[in-house]
C-alpha cells in the first residue's frame, strides 16, 4: 500500500530499474555503468588516502628531525648560547630549545667512506627536540658522552660502510679555507655506540651524532655552536613566533637569523599538494567515462520505452514528469556505483598496510623505493572530507549524465511513438 502514496515519477523510475528486460545488452550497460562508477570511486579514494599517508608520514617524520624553528647567526657561529638558549626559552610557546653543530665531513672505514652531516648534539637537550633517539635500532644514544668520542649513524650508512656498533670510524672533515691556507683536514676517531633508522634516505643515509663537546673540539669551535633548534607547542606557530624572535632580539643581535619548518620544507609539502590536485582530476576522468556509459544507457532505454512514453503522455503526464522518471532511473545507477565504490574505498584503504605487504611477498617485490619516495612503507590515510568531495562529484556527474536522455524522453511524440503499435 505504500507504494500508492509515492510520487508517481519515483514509482515508474524504480519499476524501470528492477524490470527484467528482454534486451539484455541494455541491462549489461547498466551494470558497466554501475561498476565504472564504483571504480573509478574506490581509485580515487585509495590514491588520495595513499597521498593522505604519505604527506602525513614525511610531515611527521621530517619534523621529528628538524627544529620548528632555528636561530643561528649569518656566519653560522654562536657565542655564548647558554644565554641566547635561555632568552629564547622565555618565547611563549617555546617547550624546548637545544643547541647544536652542524658541520660536513667524510666518515672513513678501511676502504669504505661516505658524506655525512655531523651533528655535535647535547643528548639530554636534543631528545627535547628531536625524535631520533626513538628510531634506535641498535645500541644506545645515551653513550654519546662529552669526551667519549662516540658516533651514532643511519642504518643505511652503517650498512654501505659495513660497520656495526662497537666498529671505530675515522672523521675527516677540511675546514673552510684549506685551500687559501693548505690547512691540515680535521681528522678524529669516533666508536659507533648507535645505529637509527628514521626510513627516511636522507636522513638514514648521511645523518651522524656526536657530542656537543666533541664536536666542539674536532672542528675547534671554541664553545660556539652553529644554532639553536627549538619546538614549539604547536608547530603551525613556527612562522609567527620565528618572526617574534627577530623582532625582540634582532636589535641587539644584528647578525641573527631565524627560520622555520614552512621555509625549509615548503617545496616539498607544495609538490604533494599539487600531486593530490593532478590526481584528483586525472582520475575524476573514470567516472567521467563511466558517466558517458550511463548517457549510453539511458538513451537506449528511452529508446525501448518510447511506446510507455507515448501512453503516459496521452494520460496526461507532463513533459517535466518524464524528464523526471529518467533522471531517477540514472540517479539511482549513480548512487549504487557511489555507493559501492565508497565502501569498497574506504575498506581498501584502511586495509593497506595488510594488503601491500602480502602482495610484496606474493611477488617477492617491494612497491615504494626509499631511493625514490623518501620513505620505506606505504601508509594511508583516509580523510573524510575527500571521501565526501568524491562521493558528491560522482553523484553530480550521474545526475548530469541523465539530463540528456531524460530530455529527449520528455520530446517523445505520442503519435509518432504509436504508429506502428
């Protein structure tokens, strides 16, 4: 009985979706139709996710290795930085502030050798700011003592060199104007008490520690430092309390600079953002064609319904009513495809790091080239709001798929429909 009371273009519209046709091919399109439009939902999905994954990953990684902010001065030396390190603490939202030295040298082992970048770190401040001390694989950080002269390298270094904690290492490292001056290269032997692996290339492939203290007298500082890094309570304050700094210590320190995770990196995040974008609309394209199929469609079914057309007209029915009869036909072929395609979206998405991994080993490969990718492992991320955009594009572009055939349904001329029946 409630079928009665249902507006008669919807009533007519899903009795046309579940009928048993006699010509099959029609029924066959719809199907391609539903399933075009599922697919091209579901690869959509899942490559946003994966782009979600990996924007978030390298975002995390990357500021789990790099300061919200750095402060150093032009010539790269710091005097004095137990007090520029507690001026700077008094920043608000400033949760900690360690200072560092940075220098590029060449670690030798027999006849292996690779580039680095030291970094002379103080490890009880750095743990602050950084995140590497939880990416240890082998051995402790903890041993990086003041007049130790120990070293903790990546893991992808430590397997080019083939080296192992407990190996020494020997520290080559020219000064700036050897060549002006034939000065003698830094040269000092460190033991591998640590090996990291961050899965980010760059990071795992050239990144060494020592102590502060150490790298100090290596490289003959004089208790100057390179910088200072500092995190923030909320990383996005970066840019504004950089400028803050500037602004309260750049009077008496004229020769101070300032630069935040934005400046460092934003080519990078920019890249994948307009990676997203490119996607998104290259691959909108599969809907698009699946929409073209339902065009297909529903022409062919106005076709075989021209003599029901013909007979609704005569009762009485409107040009706008059958229009709307079509469009519920094809709108309903457009939210199964969405619907579908949503479901098996999400699900694949969320079930990436069971799928890829298993696939990786079905065909003994491995899909992401850290080399390549800067990571190691696929991640995914599935975020509503494009879950949302593409659920709602699909249907816009079902919808406009059936404006055409519905039209031409609504300027079937009864007579000319009932000649020959």
């Amino acid at each position: 009985m409630s079928k009665m009371f249902q507006p008669m273009e919807l009533f007519v519209g899903l009795r046309y979706t579940r009928s048993q046709r006699q010509k099959h091919f029609i029924s066959f399109i719809s199907l391609a139709s539903i399933i075009g439009i599922a697919i091209g939902v579901l690869v959509l999905i899942t490559v946003l996710s994966v782009m979600n994954g990996f924007e978030q990953t390298m975002r995390e990684r990357i500021m789990g290795m790099l300061a919200h902010v750095t402060v150093s001065e032009n010539d790269l030396m710091v005097s004095d930085w137990q007090k520029v390190q507690k001026d700077l603490l008094d920043f608000p939202h400033v949760k900690a502030v360690s200072p560092f030295i940075e220098k590029p040298a060449m670690l030798n082992q027999g006849d292996e050798a690779r580039a680095a970048v030291l970094q002379g770190i103080l490890p009880e401040e750095e743990r602050k700011v950084s995140t590497v001390f939880d990416h240890v694989v082998k051995g402790d950080m903890q041993k990086l003592q003041a007049g130790s002269f120990n070293i903790a390298i990546g893991a992808t270094m430590a397997k080019e060199l083939k080296v192992d904690v407990g190996d020494a290492l020997t520290l080559v490292s020219p000064s700036e104007n050897a060549l002006e001056t034939g000065q003698m290269p830094a040269l000092q032997r460190f033991t591998i008490v640590a090996i990291f692996r961050v899965d980010m290339q760059q990071f795992d492939t050239t990144s060494a520690y020592v102590n502060l203290e150490d790298a100090e007298k290596t490289f003959e500082m004089g208790g100057d430092v390179t910088g200072l890094r500092m995190t923030l309570d909320d990383l996005y304050l970066a840019p504004k309390t950089a400028q803050a700094i500037l602004q309260r210590m750049g009077q008496a320190w004229p020769d101070m600079w300032a630069n935040d995770w934005t400046n460092l990196n934003k080519n990078q995040f920019a890249a994948i953002q307009a990676q997203k974008s490119v996607m998104f609309i290259i691959l909108m394209l599969i809907i698009a064609v699946a929409a073209f199929n339902l065009v297909s469609t529903l022409v062919m079914v106005v076709t075989d319904k021209e003599g029901d057309i013909a007979i609704l007209r005569t009762l009485g029915l409107s040009s706008g009513r059958v229009m709307k009869i079509f469009m519920v036909q094809g709108t309903l072929i457009g939210v199964f495809g969405t619907l579908i395609g949503v479901v098996a979206g999400v699900l694949l998405a969320t079930n990436l790091d069971v799928i890829v991994p298993f696939l990786e080993r079905m065909f003994d490969t491995h899909f992401i080239n850290a080399d390549v990718y800067f990571i190691s492992e696929l991640e995914s991320r599935v975020n509503p709001g494009d879950v949302i955009v593409i659920a709602l594009s699909a249907l816009f572009m079902s919808i406009l798929a059936t404006l055409y055939p519905a039209w031409r349904a609504s300027k079937v001329q009864p007579a000319e429909a009932l000649r020959y029946e």
